[in-house]
C-alpha cells in the first residue's frame, strides 16, 4: 500500500513533532513515522526548556503527539528502513507499507553507546549521567565521578565542577601520556583528583550509587557518574538518499544550511540527526524552522508552476 503525503516526518521525538506541529498548523497533509525510541527514555525528567523544567520526557511527547492530531497530522508507531528518491521521497516501513512524501523530514536523532563497564547501563539516567545541563541540578554538591572513555572526558570533568567542588576523574582506559601539557594544569586548578586504572564496576547500595570499584580492588565513595557516552548518529537514510556527510569526532553528520537544508533537494534533518549536542529544546528549535521552510517552500513551488502553465 502507498499512501501519498506533502511531508513525511521520520522521527517522533521533539524535533520531529515540533516540525509536524507547523506543517499541521500550515494545513499540509504531513505523516510521522514514529519507531518509539527516544533518546532521553532513561531520563526520569528533562531540563532546561522553559515552561516544561522537570517535565517527563515520556509525557512531553505524548502532549506534542496529542497537540499534532489537532491539526489532522498522522501518526504511524513504524520504522523507516529505506528511501529513495525520484522527483519526490519514497519512504519504505518496516510494517511494509511505503509512503510517498513531496518533502521528508529526518528526525531519527541518535543513539548512547555506553562503555562496558557493569553497572553503567543499568544506572544510565538515574545515578550515571552524561549532560550536567540536564542533571547537575538534581545532583548539585554530591561526590561526583567521571568516568573517562576519550582524553576529551577532561572537559567533561572540568565542567561539572560548576555543580560540585567534590570531584574525581578515573582514567579508566586512558593513558596520563595521552592528556595535553594544559590538562593537569586545569584538573589542579579545579580541585579535580585523577585517580588511574581501570574501573571494574559500580557499587549498589539500596538501589543507589554508592561508589566506584577500580580493577585493583580500591572502592572510591561516588554519589554520582558523569560518562560520555560515544554517539551512534541514526544517519541510513541519509546515505540511502545520497546526503553528503560530515565527520566530527561524534560522528558523521548531514551537511545542513541554518533551516536544516541537506545537499538534497527536499531533505531536512532536524534534532540529533543533524549533530550530538541538540537539546530538547534545541531539537524543538531546528523542528519548527525546518517545518515553516518546507511551507514556504511548497507554496513557492506551488505558485511557480501555476505561473507556468
């Protein structure tokens, strides 16, 4: 079965419904493909977006997915698996179906990939963290770890000492030769300990973290975990449509204008699909810019080819 749409949106997270909530509201006829696999789902609550601090992220979408099918937009719980491109977007589902879109949306955001150190995964958006923007708040003044997986974990560390003056980076598998000249200058100025070896695990005390176990049998009393976890960029339909890319050390990009513009004509990535850092309040951003270019873009396309004729 094809279904035939103005815009299709790949992606139900914030970007996604964000873009859908202005082509909605724009009167075009536009379909989300929801996988239903957001990012934040570890997360008890989201941050920083105003009007919405402390707001669940489960909740935050089910109010976006409501305010959508005020406007007649279409939801599909679906995975897109491919994609191709011949004047417009054929959008292929993992249900079988296909849809066919004049404009498309990639709002597929990306995956965590976690060092595998037990324990890590299981307390990931509770006790371990990542994003001090997002949790230092909820953790403010508890010993803080920081659990190193690149040289960079320096920054990581270095930041947090905003909401904690009580910290220590574990190298883990990072070597001391492998830091620059400026980083112990830095680690020393923040008041940051630098304890080497590698981390065997994680200590649960009544479903708490109480510390931080080293291979060589040394436990270090931490209340919490920052960890930066390797982002996994949800990028296949972009190289299926021919996208060009971008390498960052967090992964490869689609090359995007400020409205989120790929080389493609037609194609936008918004949200965590178009870089690693996008917020919840920025992936809504980049969602509404995206979703009133696409407008004004079929109107024009539109009114041209009346002209035309």
């Amino acid at each position: 079965m094809t279904d035939t749409y103005e815009v299709v949106v790949v992606g139900g997270g914030a970007a996604g419904l964000s873009a859908a909530l202005v082509l909605g509201r724009a009167r075009r006829r536009t379909l989300v493909v929801d996988a239903g696999e957001p990012r934040n789902a570890p997360a008890a609550h989201m941050q920083g977006f105003l009007s919405r601090d402390g707001m669940p992220p489960a909740e935050f979408l089910a109010v976006g997915r409501e305010e959508i099918a005020r406007y007649g937009v279409e939801l599909v719980r679906d995975r897109a698996v491919d994609a191709t491109r011949d004047g417009g977007f054929a959008v292929e589902l993992a249900g079988g179906r296909t849809v066919r879109a004049r404009q498309l949306v990639v709002a597929t955001g990306l995956k965590d990939e976690l060092p595998p150190v037990p324990g890590v995964a299981e307390r990931f958006g509770r006790d371990v963290l990542h994003c001090p923007y997002c949790h230092g708040w909820e953790v403010r003044d508890q010993p803080f770890g920081v659990l190193a997986t690149t040289p960079m974990s320096v920054h990581q560390a270095l930041m947090v000492t905003q909401w904690s003056k009580d910290v220590t980076l574990f190298l883990h598998r990072v070597e001391e030769t492998e830091l620059t000249d400026d980083d112990p200058r830095r680690l020393a100025a923040a008041g940051v300990r630098v304890v080497p070896g590698a981390v065997a695990g994680l200590r649960i005390e009544d479903d708490r973290l109480t510390g931080v176990h080293l291979e060589d049998g040394s436990v270090h009393a931490r209340e919490a975990l920052f960890v930066a976890p390797r982002p996994v960029p949800q990028n296949a339909l972009f190289h299926a449509l021919g996208a060009e890319l971008a390498e960052t050390p967090f992964g490869a990009y689609p090359v995007i204008d400020e409205l989120g513009r790929t080389t493609v004509p037609g194609l936008w990535a918004a949200g965590n699909a178009s870089g690693f850092a996008e917020q919840v309040v920025n992936a809504a951003s980049r969602g509404y810019r995206a979703g009133a270019a696409i407008n004004g873009e079929l109107l024009f396309a539109d009114l041209d080819a009346t002209v035309r004729v």
